[in-house]
C-alpha cells in the first residue's frame, strides 16, 4: 500500500510539473493552445506508461500492478469530471480507455 501511495503522489507531481512547464510555454506563445493540448496528452500517457513500467518490476504478474495503477487513475480523472459537472461523451470514454491501458501496457513490457 505504501508504494502505491508514494507511486501515486510521484504521477500527480510529474503531471503538475510538466502542466505547469506547458502552461508556461503557452502563456508566451511560445506554443499554440492546440499543441499545448495534444503535448499535455502525450505527456499523460508517458507519465503513465513509465510508472506502470516501474511499479511492475520484480513482480511476477506486473501486469495486474499496472492494471491497478491504471484504474485508480481512471477513477481519479472520473471523479473530477463529475466534480466539475463536464458532460460524459465517448471522446472521455476513449481518453478513460487510454488512461487504464497505458500503465498497464508499461507494465507488460517491463523486462524491453
């Protein structure tokens, strides 16, 4: 329990930082709003994946730590949609999609 508490503070951390760095970078134009929206996602998605990739090592079945990391944050990002009261679509359903396969297919290719 412990290391998904720290494993979880440790992607939130990483996502503030690179959101804040982004949001700075499009504040002075440096990047348009919309590759500021395709980098944050992409951004997500490696954060994701190298946490799924690193909570799996020296574990037999990995792929059930990332699966676990994957749906806590999918519930996560669910929770804060309903809290903000934005509308639920198939768009957020695919992004949801992503959120719970990319940790997980960290964690299987844990030993490339």
């Amino acid at each position: 329990m412990k290391n998904y508490i720290r494993r979880i503070l440790f992607i939130i951390i990483e996502s503030i930082i690179i959101t804040l760095f982004l949001s700075l970078l499009s504040y002075f134009n440096i990047i348009s709003e919309n590759i500021y929206n395709y980098l944050e996602f992409v951004f997500i998605f490696i954060i994701l994946y190298f946490n799924g990739k690193s909570v799996s090592r020296g574990i037999k079945l990995g792929f059930i730590e990332g699966l676990k990391i994957g749906l806590i944050f999918m519930f996560i990002f669910i929770i804060f949609n309903v809290v903000f009261g934005n509308s639920f679509n198939l768009r957020q359903f695919i992004y949801y999609l992503l959120i719970l396969l990319t940790p997980l297919l960290g964690s299987i290719r844990k030993k490339i």
